[in-house]
C-alpha cells in the first residue's frame, strides 16, 4: 500500500500509523487543552512531576481552532477505507 515510503522518523507507514495519524483531532483543526497536569505529590525518578491524563470534562475542546489539515469527508472515507 506504502511500500517504500518513510515516515518523519525513518520507519515505514502503516495502517496503524495511518490510523493514529488520522484520529488525532489536530488534523481536523480540533485544539485540546489541559489533555494533562501535573502532579503536586508524585515525582519522577529524576525529580520533576509526573504527568497524568485529565478527564474529558476538564479539558478545552476548542472545534476549529485553526486550519483543518484533512477535511473531515476525507478522514471519514479514509477511515472506511483503512477498517
């Protein structure tokens, strides 16, 4: 399908990749904030705080924020396509 087609990092694409490329909102002009905090009491081995995941009701959705990358007609005929 990809055959030969690297991604940013050098690895081939495929259709995992695609998929996670294809559900981030981002793509679809989506801006989510405070998708995470950080924690008060709980730390890193090298010291800093951890990092924990926010409930969907805490965080900011903000529908077209900027420019959608892929059109949501082309992101759901992908996603058809890829299942």
């Amino acid at each position: 399908m990809f055959e030969g087609i690297l991604t940013p990092n050098g690895v081939y694409w495929d259709k995992a990749r695609i998929s996670n490329v294809l559900s981030n909102p981002v793509y679809k002009g989506t801006a989510i904030y405070g998708k995470t905090k950080a924690s008060r009491i709980s730390k890193k081995p090298s010291g800093g705080p951890r990092q924990f995941k926010t409930k969907i009701d805490e965080q900011i959705i903000v529908e077209n924020a900027h420019e959608p990358i892929i059109s949501l007609k082309d992101c759901f005929l992908s996603n058809e396509a890829l299942q």
